[in-house]
C-alpha cells in the first residue's frame, strides 16, 4: 500500500506530485473522448428491448382487453393492461395508478407547476404565497432540484445518510414551517449514493405530521427493479400502504417508469396514489390531454406482461451492468484504498457510484478530468444551486460506457484526485 500523504514530507509530496503529473500529461496526450456524466442506458441495454418493436405491426389488433381502439383518442388514465403491469412493478393497485408518457420527471415537473398555479387539492395555489420550500436529502438528483430551482422554490439541504434522510431533521423542519411544500425522495438506490431507505425510515415518512396540508412527498422510484445482485434485491416497505395505515394515505406521490428499461425516450411512465390525489390530478389532466401514447402502452404491456416479466427482463441488464461497478469498485480500492483522500459508495443498483474527495478537490477533480477528456457531472451537482458546501461529491456514472473506456476514465479520475489531495496538504 502507497504511503499516506498525510504521512508523507513536503518533499516527499513534490516528488510524488511530479511523477502524477508525468502520468496525467501522458493521459492527456493520448487524446481520450470518454464520457461518464450522466446515467444512460448502454446501447447493448437498449438492445434487450428491441423485440417490442416487432409486436405491433399494421395488421396487428390494436384493441385492449376492454375494447378500447388505442389508436384513437380516451383512456385518460392509461389502459388497463398498462395500468396492471406499472402497479405490478411499482408494488400497488392498478387503480392506485396513472399511465404518463416516456418518464417521470415529466410528472414531477407538471405537479409541481399544477401546484404553483392551481393549489393542491383546493389549496391556495403556491405562487400566490410568500415562500414557498422544498426539503432535498443531500447529495441527490439533480434534475429534481433544477426543477424546484426553475419554480423559484427555495430548497433546504438534509443530510442523506446510509438508510435515507436524516429523519429527526425533516420531522422538526415538515412540523414546523407550513412553508414547506414536499421533500424529493429516491428510496432505492439512491441517486447518487446507492442508499436504500430503511424501514424505520420508510415508516417515519408515513408519520409525518406536516404543518402544510398540501405538503406532499415526491417519492421517485426510479430504480426499483435496477438490482445489480438478482439474488440479493434490496426490499423496502410499499409507502402508499404504510401512509394510509398511518391515516395519512393522501401524503405522498410515487413515480414511477419504465425509462431505463425499455427505451429512455420512448418509454411509459406512472404516477401511483390515493384516490383523493388522483381525482385532484385528473382534474387538470384532462384539460392539457385527451390521453397518452395507448399505442405505446400496449406494446410495454404485451412485450413484458407483468412484474415476472420485467425482473427477467432486468436480470439481462444486471448482466450487462454488474462488470462495469465492479471494475470501478476494483480500481477505486486499488488505487486509492488506505490511503485516506477519497471515499465511494459500494451500490447494490442504481446506475451511480457516489464519490468523496477531500473538501475543496472535487471542482479541481472535475476540471482535470475534462482537461484530460472525461466528461463527468459537474461537480457540484448532486446539491441545490450546484452548491457543494465541501466541494466534495462526484458522481461516476458507469453504465453508458464500454468496459475498456471506463477502466481509463476512473483510472484517470484516481491520477486526478491523487495530484489534487497532494497540493491541498502542500497548501497546508
């Protein structure tokens, strides 16, 4: 094992920083144009789903089980097949559900302008308020907080510890502050982390006593048939179930999609909760559409047919995506295991390696790695206002690139992070 810098002389540390250096300049040279920002389906993943295309064709039926003609205009909520096969998968009732077009961050957007404009279930609307907030566990989703961003809602950090939010922090804040209109949530797998929600979390969630009745919790489930270990599948509490035996069955809005799947553009997505909600939901629903894509949803319900279905379908992808977290997992403990400058998340699903430096190295990380030909996320990201108050978490997402590209760009990544933590002692 490499000696600890911190361990290490100034001169020690120049003559190790000059021979990093050497290395990165020879990565440099080499011209890399690799990529590991965002997490997107491989094009060996997309493959696994290329039979759907050849379900439907023009002299195919169209009917439902129910005869409806999804070729034409209704069904505002989803067909029943499709309906059935998202709340196999997101573990509830088909009547609990509706069927949305290709992801669920098209869902989170629209509830969140409905909100602002039209209130929550008679409510008055948030833009008519003096503050609205939002609670975001830290580090997380960056798309989630560009959205509360684009809204002007003010976001407030919570700590994401191993087994979810720190609970103590969001039950003082949700009590308190009628301000406070919903917390972004991803239960399982966690993005960026890889955490998966205890159940003592789960169940506090539902317990929640807001002080804003139209609080909401914006449950994202994106990742909850991702298991990288088929055998080993992480299992969380179902959370519309434990809010209603809570008597808070109207607390939370579940998404869910099929967006890493099938196919990430061209996928279905789902909103699963109460009765009171979906009423409230539909009600402006059906004045922006007159249905989804049924044509769409029928093609999803055939090709997969329920939850069995899918979880043979996801032990493909797992096949694909395992080697890739493993390789970086390896590289990360060889490189830089012991010796004190960097720390990572070990996921067991997801799509995303949560990765520490020490405070004041990732911004430095990021634009070292861009200057050597990896794309990474910016850092900074995974925190509301890209506001890393360590400047310390990036996120490595692997499932995109070939194995052999990603081995050079996490290999880069630890020259990186080795010369950027020796000039943070040298400036000691």
């Amino acid at each position: 094992m490499d000696k600890k810098y911190s361990e290490m002389s100034r001169e020690e540390l120049l003559r190790a920083k000059e021979e990093l250096l050497q290395i990165y300049d020879s990565f440099k040279a080499e011209g890399h144009r690799l990529n590991i920002s965002r997490g997107v389906p491989s094009h060996e993943q997309l493959e696994l789903s290329m039979g759907m295309l050849d379900i439907l064709h023009s002299d195919a039926d169209y009917m439902t089980e129910n005869g409806i003609d999804t070729r034409n205009y209704g069904c505002l909520d989803g067909i029943p097949e499709a309906k059935r096969l998202m709340a196999d998968v997101m573990e509830t009732r088909p009547d609990n559900v509706i069927i949305f077009c290709d992801s669920s961050l098209n869902i989170m957007y629209d509830l969140i302008s409905k909100s602002m404009t039209h209130g929550v279930m008679g409510s008055t609307p948030w833009c008519k308020l003096d503050k609205v907030k939002f609670l975001c566990p830290v580090p997380g989703y960056d798309r989630h907080f560009a959205i509360t961003e684009h809204f002007g809602i003010e976001m407030i950090n919570v700590p994401l510890n191993d087994d979810g939010p720190d609970m103590d922090i969001v039950e003082k804040l949700v009590s308190e502050d009628a301000a406070i209109k919903g917390i972004w949530c991803v239960p399982k797998y966690s993005n960026p982390t890889g955490c998966v929600y205890s159940k003592e979390v789960v169940d506090r969630f539902a317990h929640l006593k807001p002080a804003a009745e139209d609080f909401r919790i914006f449950w994202d489930n994106a990742y909850n048939v991702h298991h990288l270990d088929m055998n080993h599948p992480a299992v969380i509490p179902e959370i519309l179930d434990e809010c209603r035996r809570a008597g808070n069955p109207d607390l939370v809005y579940k998404f869910g999609s099929f967006s890493k799947i099938s196919f990430s553009g061209s996928s279905i997505a789902a909103l699963a909760t109460s009765a009171n909600n979906i009423a409230d939901v539909k009600s402006s629903m059906k004045i922006q559409t007159i249905g989804h894509n049924k044509i769409n949803q029928l093609r999803h319900a055939m090709f997969f047919k329920n939850a069995q279905g899918v979880m043979a379908h996801m032990a493909k992808h797992a096949v694909l995506l395992k080697p890739k977290f493993d390789m970086v997992i390896s590289i990360l403990e060889k490189r830089l295991g012991g010796l004190d400058i960097a720390t990572w998340t070990n996921p067991q699903g997801g799509y995303f390696v949560s990765f520490t430096t020490l405070p004041g190295c990732a911004k430095k990380v990021v634009g070292m790695m861009k200057d050597a030909g990896v794309i990474m996320t910016e850092a900074g990201a995974t925190y509301p206002y890209h506001n890393d108050p360590q400047d310390s978490n990036i996120r490595i997402a692997p499932s995109s690139a070939s194995l052999d590209d990603l081995k050079m760009a996490v290999t880069i990544l630890t020259v990186a992070v080795k010369i950027c933590s020796i000039d943070l002692y040298l400036e000691a």
